[in-house]
C-alpha cells in the first residue's frame, strides 16, 4: 500500500507524459506502448492515457512536432507548417527515386509478403532483382527467411520503415486488394468488348 | 499496343482481337507463330523513337502468358496439372494473372499517391541509440585470496611421470631356470598356480618360457580342454606313462 501511494505522489501522470514526451525524442523510430511502458516502469492502460495528453498537447497548429501513431508505435515528426523549411534543410533519401517498377515491387511485397523475387517476377512478368536490391537498399523491405526445401528462394516482406515512410499505422492499412483494379472477369469482358466493337 | 497488326499466317489484324479470338476459343494458340507477334512487336518499337515502357511490360505479361499456354497445348502429357488446363481454364488463368497484376499496378498508383501526399511529413531517421549493456558486478574480493590463488599457480607443477608407458620385460631365462628347478623337484605341476600374482606381462614371459622347454623336449604339455588349466609333465615321466598305457 505505501509503495503504491509513493508511486502515485511522485509520479503522476502528467510526469509520465513528460517521461514518454523524452523518449519520443530520443527515439530514432517510432516506440510501442508496451516498449513505452517498459522504459518509463508504468502501467501500458496510463501510458496509453498519457499518450493523449500528448497529442492534445502536440497536434498540427499546436506544436512544431506533432505526435502520430505510425508503423505500430507512436514517434514525433515536424508539423506539416514547418514542410518547406525542412525540405530546404534535409533530404529524402529513402523515396528519392523510387522507380515505377520499384512501387509495383513494393506493392506485391506489401500485399503477399513475405514473397520471393520469382514470385513478385511471376505476377509483374518481368525480372525484379534490381527493384528488390533498390528496395532493400532503402530499408523499405527486408529478408524474411527462405522458401521451404533445399535451395528456397528468399523470401521479403516490408519494414517497420516502409509503413513510417508511406504513413501507415500498420499494413492493415493498406487499402484492400479486392477495391483495387479490374478482376479477371472483367478483364475478359473488356477483351470480348473490344473484339466486338471491332467485329462490327 | 492495340494498334499492333499482325500478319501471320493463321491470322492478320489487331493484336488485341487475336487475345480476344484466342479467349473465345475460336483459334487455337498451337497455331499461332509468337515469334512473328514478337518480332512485329519490336519492328513497332523500332519504328518509334520513345520507348513505351507500360505498353512493353504489359506486351511481355500478354505474350508470356501466350506462351505459357501454347506450350501446355503443344505438351499436354508433360505434368499431370496440365490435364486439367483446358482452354477455357487456360483463357481463366490468362484473365487472372492480367486481373492480378492490374490490381498491384493500381496498388503501386496508390502508393505513389500516398507518397506525393506525405511529402510534407517530415521525421528524424538514424540508427537508434544503442541499449545500455548490462553492468558487470563482481562480489567483494579478498587481496589475500588474490595472492594465495596467485601463488598456487606460481608453483612449478609436478614433473609428469612417464613410467607406465614403458614395459618391463624380465629375461625368459629367468623362468627357464625357474620351471626347470621346480621340475627338478616336482614331476608334473599346473601353469596358472605358478604364474598367480604375477603382472600380465610377466605371465606372458613365463609362458614364452614354458614354449622354449617344449621346444628344447624338456616338458610335455596337455590341457583338458580350451580354457582348462594347463598342466606341464617332465618328458620322462610322460614318456613312462605313454608306455605304460600302451602296454597295459
């Protein structure tokens, strides 16, 4: 009982948000609430009451960083008023660049990961070693074991980096494969459309 | 790519009229020459100064795919999941892999445009700090257990003894003339009682020994059985009990 009362004298929760505030900018990536929690010696539900405090407190016009929840955790980044003064200052290496065939590389990755390159050439047609060397040069994905039996292909998956860079609380947030493009069926009804616009 | 005519021999037009003629089943693929598609295919680029890079990924996609059926028509016994790829299902497996690849190109539109959207997210990237190490403590120590550990390891270690790697072989002379003053007094006596608490080695000298008087005639030698004792007889002795036996 007294330890518990101590704890409550001493640190409340506005020092925990003070505590949490520290980590996050110390953190080069963003933290989880139970890695928060860890860290800070607190319980995960007053870490997650002291992360909204937080974002009352660093919102977009209030602060120049503002608090998101990004890649699985939470993390500071410069509000969006500050953008062209960062960009004149820092660079963007990691999505400079970005090929076509690299997004396509990305996106197959993101959605059937983890994926081998045969398996990404297989749906893309073409080869994609160079994409996934670009992609894994960029931390935007990564080794994720082999394929089962003797001499399986590596298989790769997106990074923690990938969902920050594309501002993604998760892949969940992807938006759904099936909401996207034209499935078989219309495809070949397209195919039969045309041949009869031509027929005629 | 639509605008690609053909002429071949089995057909002459557009190149997505003979996707759709070959999706309705009304030509079959064996019959069409795809090397003449792919060489019509790149005579148009050729024609072009800008290479159309959607237009020849997707011509590969189309013409791959082509292949791909040609040559399960053209072999039909060569895998057993090929039985069950009739040209409808095959014209099926052409549309889903088009469908499949159109859903990520739209996939990788969607990742552009969340990229152009969040150019003015900006945040700190670098390794992350690296994680405190663990402290090494060590239990209160004692100078003089220190001193006494360190004299004990200054002590010349014992020389090693190498004794037992040599074997002492004492002289078969020294059991010639042991059994022989013992057949001096006895007639006949038993190997393993005289040779008992003797080493290995000098067991085996002494039966050297009992061989060489074999073999010089001195003794005779008889055992029951394998394994039985051996007993060793003057050949005098045995010489009076052969006959004996004979003549009795």
């Amino acid at each position: 009982m007294d330890s518990t009362l101590r704890l409550i004298a001493t640190n409340p929760l506005d020092q925990l948000a003070r505590t949490i505030e520290a980590l996050l900018i110390v953190a080069s990536a963003p933290l989880s609430v139970a890695e928060l929690a860890e860290a800070a010696e607190d319980d995960p539900e007053r870490v997650e009451t002291a992360l909204g405090l937080l974002r009352e407190r660093f919102g977009e016009r209030r602060s120049g960083i503002v608090l998101e929840q990004v890649a699985g955790g939470y993390a500071f980044r410069a509000s969006r008023e500050a953008s062209e003064a960062c960009a004149r200052l820092f660079e963007r290496p990691i999505e400079r660049g970005l090929s076509h065939a690299a997004l396509e590389t990305l996106a197959v990755v993101a959605y059937l990961g983890p994926c081998s390159r045969p398996e990404v050439a297989r749906i893309r047609g073409v080869a994609a070693d160079s994409a996934v060397a670009s992609l894994v040069e960029r931390g935007l994905i990564s080794e994720a074991g082999r394929e089962s039996g003797p001499g399986g292909a590596v298989r790769y998956r997106t990074t923690p980096l990938f969902e920050r860079v594309f501002g993604l609380e998760s892949l969940a947030a992807l938006p759904r494969l099936d909401d996207l493009g034209a499935d078989g069926e219309q495809i070949r009804e397209r195919l039969l459309e045309v041949a009869s616009a031509r027929a005629s | 790519m639509r605008e690609l005519d053909l002429d071949l021999d089995a057909f002459e037009g557009p190149f997505d009229l003979l996707l759709t003629l070959l999706l309705r089943e009304e030509l079959e693929p064996i019959e069409i020459d795809i090397a003449a598609i792919v060489l019509a295919f790149v005579e148009r680029l050729a024609e072009r100064e800008e290479i159309d890079l959607e237009a020849c990924g997707e011509f590969l996609v189309l013409v791959s795919a082509l292949l791909e059926l040609k040559a399960r028509l053209l072999f039909p016994d060569e895998a057993a999941e090929l039985d069950a790829l009739e040209p409808e299902a095959a014209a099926e497996e052409l549309a889903r892999r088009l469908g499949e690849y159109r859903r990520m190109k739209e996939a990788a539109v969607w990742l552009a445009e969340r990229l152009a959207g969040e150019r003015d997210r900006w945040f700190r990237l670098g390794p992350a700090p690296l994680a405190p190490q663990p402290e090494r403590r060590l239990a209160p120590q004692d100078s003089n257990a220190l001193a006494v550990a360190l004299r004990a390891l200054a002590v010349p270690p014992p020389a090693v003894s190498l004794s037992h790697m040599a074997l002492r072989f004492p002289p078969v002379s020294q059991f010639l003339d042991r059994f022989r003053t013992l057949l001096s007094r006895r007639r006949r006596f038993d190997f393993e009682s005289e040779v008992i608490g003797l080493s290995r080695v000098e067991q085996a000298v002494a039966f050297l020994a009992l061989l060489e008087l074999r073999k010089s005639g001195e003794i005779a030698l008889s055992q029951a059985a394998p394994f039985a004792p051996i007993r060793i007889a003057r050949v005098d002795d045995e010489r009076i009990t052969t006959w004996t036996a004979r003549s009795a």
